[in-house]
C-alpha cells in the first residue's frame, strides 16, 4: 500500500521491520516495485532500489519497473529507470513486448523518444 499511496518513508520502515515483505508478491504477483511503477511513484521506486530490490518482471504478465512506467505514462520515472538501469531498455514482457512497443501502442510520444 505505501507504494501505491507514495509513501516512501513508510517504505523504509517497513523494511527494517520486516524486510521479506519488500519483495513480497500479492495474489497477482506484484510487488511494492511493480505498484510503485505502475502508479508512477519515483520517490517509491528510488526508496526501494536504496533497499536493493532487484528490477525484476512481475505480474502475470512479467513486466519490469520501466515496462511498467511506460505503459501508463509516468514520464520522469521512465527517465529515471533508464538512467539507474539502462539494461531496462531492452527488457521484455511476457509477451515479448518492450517498454518502447508499450509507449508507442498507448500514445507516449515523448517516452517512446527517450526509449530510442
């Protein structure tokens, strides 16, 4: 929840008080990174990667934190993944799809820019 709400420093406390629920997966297989992501929550995502949570795909689709924030628009997150891990980029989904055929299918002009 405190990665849907953009709770950052709630984040963090919770990982010192119980850190196997920083990676912890809910019934549709997200974590606190794909919610985060998904509702473009930067100052989340930073928190999380501060912990060491690794940018993995998830969901039941199997998509990554930048697949994610591409498909939903959040531009200065995307700006961010791509700069803190680049190798993002060339992650696929699923379905074999990338955060550039995302953006380009859902409109993301500018987000589809960054991503070439």
């Amino acid at each position: 929840m405190a990665a849907i709400t953009g709770r950052a420093d709630n984040i963090k406390l919770i990982a010192e008080a119980c850190p196997r629920l920083i990676n912890q997966k809910d019934k549709k297989g997200m974590t606190p990174m794909a919610y985060a992501c998904k509702y473009g929550r930067t100052d989340c995502v930073k928190a999380l990667f501060e912990l060491k949570v690794r940018p993995v795909g998830c969901g039941i689709q199997r998509m990554t934190p930048l697949i994610w924030a591409s498909a939903y628009g959040h531009y200065d997150l995307c700006e961010y993944l791509v700069e803190a891990k680049p190798r993002l980029v060339l992650s696929k989904d699923k379905f074999k799809r990338t955060a550039l055929i995302l953006a380009v299918r859902n409109g993301y002009t500018k987000i589809a820019s960054l991503l070439l």
